[in-house]
C-alpha cells in the first residue's frame, strides 16, 4: 500500500524565542492547526511540525540584556511557547529546538553538505546592511528612508568573510515553478509579490557568519570552526530535520515533501526563495503550497510595544477561555489579510454566533431530546419532503465546507458552519417541539431526529475550528468525531444521547475593556 498518498505533513513557522509569544502566533497556531485537523477529518495521516528557532544573535542580545546565559533565555522562552501551544490547543507532533535537538543539528550539517556537493556553497569577503531583527542583509533600495522595512531600525553595516548560497542559479526554476502552480503560494497577491522579486534579480546570500559576530553560539560549518551557519539556513531545515532527515531516513520518506508551509506575510522571501533553492541544491522534493496569512493589528496599527497596543494572547485565553479566542480569530480575523484584534469584537463573536446560533441550536435540541424521550429516538414517521430538503441541503453544504477547507478557506468554512446551524435553528423554530410534543409525539420525534442529525454534523465540521467543544458534544452524541463523509445527516436510524453539557459560554460585558 502506498501510506504516503495518504499523508499530509504541514509546518507552522519556527518563531524565534526572544520574546514570548504574541497574538499572531495564536493566529498562526490556530490556522495551522485547522488545517491540520480538516485533513485528519478527511482520514489523512497528519503531521504538524512547530518548534523555536533559538540559534540567532537576537537570543544572544536578549540574553546578555537579562544578564543570563543564552541557553537559560532559550530554556525559559521555548518552555512558554511550547506551554503557549498547549493552551490554545494546537496538537503537534514534532516540537523542535534548533539550539538543544541533536537529531536537528545532524541534519542541517547533512543538507550543508549536499549543497556543497552540488557547488553551490562557496566563501567569499562581504559588506552589506544587517537587520538583526530579521536576521537579514538588505540593499539600500530595500530600505525605507534608511530602515529596515519589518522593523523600522537601522540595520549595522557588516563587513566579513562568509559561505554563500548560489542562489542565482536557481532563479529560473523557481520562477517555473511558482508561475506554474507547482508550488502553489497563496494569497496571489503573495504569489505576485514574489514573481517580482525574482524579476528583480537574485543575488547569492550569505548562509554564515563569524564565530566573533554570533557570539560563539549556533551550530558550527562543517569542517570551518570560525564560521557558524546562518540562522535562516539552521531554522528553515527544521521542517526536514523534525521528520528525520538525516536520523531517521525511512520516517523521512514516508513524509516528505511538505504539504504546505504557514507563514506570516513577513518572511515569504525565505520561503518562497530560499528555501525551493536550497532543497533543489540538495535534490530534494519541492513543498507543495505555501501559506501566507497577514498581520494582526490593533486599533487599526502594526502591534509594538512602543505603540503600546500589544495583545497578549495569553491574557486573552485566562480571561475569555480558549475557545472564544480561536474562534474569534479564526472568524473575525480574515485567513490571508491583515485583521484587526479587538477585544469588543471578539465578545459579539462569541456571543452572537458561538453563544446565540451554534451553541444555541445544540443546547435547545439536545436538551429537549434528553428530557422529554430520554435520549433515545427513532425515525419512526416517514421523512417528509421539507425534512429531505432540510437533509440535502446541510449534506450540500458540508460539500461546500470540503472545497472550500481543501483550498484553505478557513473563514469560509467557518461560514458554511454557522450556516448549517442558522438552517437547525429555524428548522427547530418552524416546527415547534414544545408544542408538537403534546399534539403529535411522533412527529416531534421525527423533527428532533433531524435536529440531532445536523449536531452531529455540527461535532464534526466544529472539529477543526474548536476541537474541545466538538469532542465533548460527540461524547454527548455518544459517537466519535467522525469523517467528513460521515457527517453527512441519513433520513433513517435511531440514536442514543447522553445528557448534555453546555458547550459555549456568554461573556458577560462587565469583562470587557
Ligand atoms: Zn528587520
């Protein structure tokens, strides 16, 4: 059997540690792990890489101004991500340190040797503009008004002799490749962005620096102690290194290529650039999309602490509970757009649509199932047409939920489910069970047999987007979360049902700012 059509290997990006996390890493965990879970629905073999990439000067800046050592300052600050992760719920398989994972430094030494191999590594004297914030030379066209574009600082005028990457060479191919949709960037205008800069020309980039300038920290070139290995070089390998390349050549196979990589808007270039570049240098497979979401802002600005405008995400999470905040993010925030973070708008989210339709509709159906037949129910009237048309069109939409997930349309997806839900909610108002109970105990039966069948519908497309909630009501349902296909609502059966929990929460205003 051929397991690896049934694979999907998706990568957050590794965010350096130093710093905690911030609200667009929640954005990008979130994403991230939707996806994930849409393809485990589909019966796929999925695995999520994250980690931290802690081999960067900046970690050895912060550091030194706590006064304490580098690896303490990486310690601390991948713990706090990787306790991040865990509160806003994103299921990982390989979490990588870059700074502390043997297996990791192994396989970077392994790609830089294949890409020497290939003649595409070579040393040369270099003078150029550094931003440490982005761990990147820039030219003075790139520059606005002499800053860096990312982080609006000067960068530092560097000066040594450093191993280069021939990316030069691969301009062509991977301009084919990216016009052609083999590697698939989306949004276009993302895609379009970096046709441009392709046409603009490739210069080869600097992949080390001096022992002197990293501060002795990172890992080594292989056979040139003086030298250490670019951090872009180092943290873009993790996506190889976390599935065993270079240690585990057979669990590699089974999962390379990526499947897709998410990113913020702002580090597109190494992706999509110098990242299809080195693996074609090294003969490997090209990923298959890339996913570029934008930023999150507040009130209407980039965040920064010198704004004052930061949103911990942290904070969010303590103070609303997790699944207000994912779906807030996951709905108010647009999937592939800057998006504005505010807290009054996250409380009407979760009070109109989480609170008043989705969980609305599930409470009213399976409480009133569980109380008046105990929670057991038959099909026992015949389905009627307005109840097939009810049927045929949440089986339509759970159709369209598929297309448009597998086009990573996260937010539209989310609007085909509260859509199934609005379509539950008038289904059950139109026909009154508390008044059909007393007149016609059959027909309320059918009716509440229907309503169960689109919750459960619900357990499953809820599932990527707020995976608690969707698992607590299958365990209401008595069932598992299904596949997608098994979502879809039968016109016949019986159903059993535990007694129900309330799912969602109405935030109260006094909570808010
Ligand atoms: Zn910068």
């Amino acid at each position: 059997m051929d397991t690896k059509s049934n694979k999907y290997y998706l990568t957050t990006a590794i965010p350096y540690v130093n710093a905690p996390p911030h609200i667009g890493h929640a954005l990008e965990f979130v994403q991230a792990d939707t996806i994930a879970k849409y393809h485990a629905l589909k019966g796929q073999e999925v695995f999520l890489t994250t980690g931290v990439d802690e081999n960067s000067i900046k970690c050895v800046q912060a550091a030194a101004k706590q006064n304490i050592t580098t690896k303490a300052l990486c310690d601390a600050n991948s713990n706090s991500f990787r306790e991040f992760v865990k509160s806003i719920g994103m299921h990982y398989d390989a979490f990588v340190r870059s700074s502390q994972d043997e297996a990791h430094w192994n396989g970077v030494e392994k790609l830089w040797n294949m890409c020497m191999d290939s003649d595409d590594i070579y040393k040369k004297t270099y003078s150029g503009l550094y931003c440490t914030g982005c761990e990147a030379f820039y030219t003075q066209k790139d520059l606005v008004n002499g800053l860096c574009p990312e982080h609006l600082t000067k960068p530092d005028v560097v000066k040594e002799e450093n191993y280069f990457f021939r990316l030069s060479k691969y301009s062509g191919r991977i301009r084919e490749m990216i016009d052609s949709g083999s590697l698939v960037i989306l949004p276009k205008e993302r895609k379009n962005e970096i046709i441009g800069q392709i046409d603009e020309g490739l210069e080869d980039f600097s992949i080390s620096r001096s022992n002197e300038r990293a501060k002795g920290w990172g890992i080594a070139v292989p056979k040139d102690e003086s030298q250490k290995i670019y951090v872009w070089f180092d943290a873009l390998s993790i996506y190889l290194t976390s599935i065993g390349f270079g240690s585990n050549e057979q669990k590699f196979k089974s999962l390379w290529p990526a499947d897709m990589h998410i990113i913020g808007k702002g580090i597109i270039r190494f992706h999509a650039i110098y990242w299809p570049a080195m693996l074609m240098s090294a003969g490997l497979e090209m990923p298959k999309h890339i996913i570029v979401h934008g930023y999150v802002t507040s009130k209407g600005q980039k965040i920064s602490k010198s704004l004052g405008n930061v949103v911990d995400p942290m904070a969010m999470i303590d103070k609303y509970e997790v699944n207000a905040v994912r779906y807030y993010l996951l709905r108010g925030i647009p999937t592939f757009e800057d998006g504005d973070f505010s807290e009054n708008d996250l409380i009407a989210a979760n009070n109109t649509e989480l609170v008043a339709n989705i969980g609305n509709f599930i409470h009213r159906t399976m409480t009133f199932a569980y109380k008046n037949y105990k929670g057991e129910l038959k099909s026992k009237n015949a389905i009627d047409k307005n109840d097939m048309e009810i049927i045929s069109r949440i089986n339509l939409l759970i159709d369209e939920f598929d297309a448009d997930m597998s086009n990573f349309k996260i937010g539209r997806g989310l609007n085909r489910v509260l859509e199934v839900s609005s379509i539950g909610n008038k289904y059950f108002q139109d026909n009154k069970p508390w008044e059909l109970i007393n007149a016609d105990r059959d027909g309320c039966e059918k009716v509440l047999f229907v309503c169960i069948g689109i919750c459960k519908a619900l357990s499953v497309l809820l599932y990527p987007y707020l995976p608690d909630a969707a698992e607590q009501l299958a365990k209401s349902l008595n069932t598992n979360i299904e596949l997608l296909q098994g979502a879809k609502i039968l016109p016949q059966g019986e159903v059993h049902i535990n007694e129900p929990k309330q799912l969602f929460k109405k935030i109260e205003d006094a909570k808010a700012i």
